[in-house]
C-alpha cells in the first residue's frame, strides 16, 4: 500500500509539471549544468491544481521516474540543441515533426514521454498572440510548450502535432535545418504502462494527433518477439482527409496480421466511438472474455478519455489496467449515456465474447 501511494504521488508531481506548461505564469531563472550544448531554461513558478493533462499509470509498475522531476518546488530542464530535419505532413493539419541532435550522447525517449518543445518565435513578432509574444519574450525569443513522443533512436525525435496556433504553425511552416531545443522527461511511455506478462491484449482509443505516440508504441509491440498480446488501435479523427498515417498503420497491420489490428472511425460519417453498440464493439476482443486481460491506453481529447475512463470503471476495468493521457477540452462535461453505453457493452463482452 505504501508502494502504490508513493507511486501515484510521483505521478502527480510529474503531472502538476506539465500542467504548468500550458498556461502562462511567472517564470523564475534555474541554471542547470552545462554539457552537450545544453543551455538554461526558464521555469514555471506556479503550479496549477488541474492534473487532467496527465499521462496516469494508475497503478502497477514503478512509474519512470526522470531526473529532471520536481523535487519540493519548480522542475529543472536542461535544454538539448536540435535542428529540424523535415515537417512532414501526415494528415489534413496535422504534421510529424523530424528533429535530429548531432550530440554524443544519446536520447532516452521513448512514446508516451512529454518533453518541453521550443522554436524561435518568426521574425515579425506581431503576429502572435499576447500570451506567446510576453513568454517568447521572457526566453529569449524562444516560444514553448509541452508535446509528446511519437517515436525516438539515439539521436532523433518525431513529434506529431495539429497546426493550430502559433507554435505549430511556426514549426509546420519551418525549413530543414531550422534550430530546435526540447528537454524535459515526464510520464510513463506508454508500453512501459502496460504489464505485459499479464496483459493479453491492448486496446488504444485516441482522437487526432494523440494517434502519434500510439503508433510509436504499437511500432514497439509488434517488434517485441516476447510480447504476444494482440494490438488493436481504435484512432478517432473529424474526416477522411485528416486520417493520419493511413498508410503507415495500413503497411503495420498487413505486415503483423495475427497481431496488430486498426481501425480509423471518422466522426463526420460514424459519429464518436461511443456513439453506438456496434463501433463500440470494435474494442472487443472476439476471443477473451476477462477483463484482466486487457489494458486500455486513452489519448486526445479530455471528454472522450474521461467518458471512456469512467465507463471502464463502471464496467468493472481494474485500475492499474487503465492508462490516460488528455490533450485539450478539459473543461467539458462528460455524456453520461456514453459512459454507460461503454460500461454496458465492455461488461457484456466479459461474459459473451463478440462471435
């Protein structure tokens, strides 16, 4: 029991840190060694309450626990310089971002890891908004913001995002070459999250470019010989043309028939996954009836992991086989008929398996 506390608590240290990044706070000055070209960054002061924008093991395995984790106050980051290899697009707005460190010493990411990403702000600052003008201005120049791993090596990064706002117009828009500093380690990657000697299938539902550091995870999966669960992807996106990597995960699935399996459920046409019985039925195994057996990863929206969340607990999921990870939309009231259309159709499978 002292285990498990200390653990969540971790998790929600990690958590409150990169909450703090996506809002605009003081900033206090931190130096931190200097090595491999990395310089000092300036850190959040405050720390926000809300803790939804958390990747959350909610319980087994030690979480990851990096060295740059808050310790009683503010967390320290250590800036690695980067450059841009390629913006790639990879769906309608959505673009995988290529970064390569030319260091000797080598990377320890993995998918599901959220790092601290900067690019300097263009050179006619007017067009930014207040918010990012005043902190570009206060790191010199350097606009930032927490995003997650999509895929890593010893000495590159790829990193998903939806061009919205800003930054990620200003990174979608930048040429090969174009500086780039990211530092920072927080949450469990994602197949870390997984206990895999009792895990015999795992099901990830994610909306828009939370799809990335699934298919970094899934990528994992299917390489590891000694990891025999079957893999099924249920990746939400608003239209065909926002669809990302279809390709990639079309290639994956043929390659690893008895494996991995996905399923892109285009909203405009089927509506949400929740919507009804039959894409809800897309979760289900057609072979195992226990719901120990399977581990549900959730990404993207806040509404749709919350409302899946809850509808897994209420179907009776165990905790520790429940792991999440919120992007935007924090804020919104959750459907109560799709939580209990999810708990309704999980439960059932437990005890009548999809034929």
């Amino acid at each position: 029991l002292v285990g498990i506390i200390h653990h969540r608590l971790q998790n929600t240290i990690e958590a409150v840190s990169i909450a703090a990044f996506r809002i605009a706070a003081p900033f206090i000055f931190v130096e931190v060694p200097f090595s491999r070209m990395r310089v000092d960054i300036l850190l959040p002061l405050i720390l926000v309450p809300s803790l939804s924008a958390a990747f959350v093991p909610l319980a087994g395995k030690p979480p990851f626990r990096s060295s740059l984790a808050a310790e009683g106050g503010p967390p320290k980051y250590e800036k690695i310089i980067a450059k841009l290899i390629e913006a790639e697009e990879v769906g309608s707005g959505s673009v995988m971002l290529h970064i390569g460190t030319d260091g000797d010493e080598a990377l320890d990411y993995k998918p599901g890891h959220v790092l601290a990403l900067e690019i300097e702000m263009p050179s006619v600052a007017s067009s930014l908004n207040e918010k990012n003008a005043q902190d570009a201005d206060q790191n010199g120049g350097w606009m930032r913001g927490p995003y997650t791993v999509s895929r890593a090596t010893n000495n590159s990064l790829d990193i998903l995002v939806k061009v919205v706002g800003d930054k990620s117009k200003r990174m979608a828009n930048a040429a090969p070459g174009t500086p780039i500093k990211f530092g920072g380690k927080f949450h469990v990657p994602i197949y870390e999250g997984i206990n895999k000697e009792a895990t015999k299938r795992v099901v990830l539902v994610s909306t828009g470019v939370g799809v990335g550091p699934c298919i970094g995870a899934i990528e994992e999966m299917v390489a590891d010989d000694g990891f025999e669960a079957e893999v099924n992807l249920l990746a939400s996106f608003r239209t065909e043309a926002e669809v990302i990597s279809r390709d990639h995960l079309d290639t994956l699935m043929k390659e690893n028939p008895n494996k991995f399996k996905w399923t892109p459920i285009v909203t405009s046409k089927m509506g949400r996954i929740s919507e009804s019985d039959e894409t809800l039925k897309l979760a289900i195994s057609p072979t195992l009836c226990s719901m120990n057996d399977t581990h549900y990863h959730l990404i993207g929206n806040a509404q749709l992991v919350n409302e899946w969340k809850a509808g897994l607990s209420q179907a009776g999921v165990p905790d520790e086989k429940v792991t999440i990870e919120s992007y935007f939309n924090h804020k919104a009231d959750v459907d109560t008929e799709r939580i209990e259309r999810i708990a309704q159709v999980i439960s059932q499978s437990a005890l009548n398996p999809a034929s």
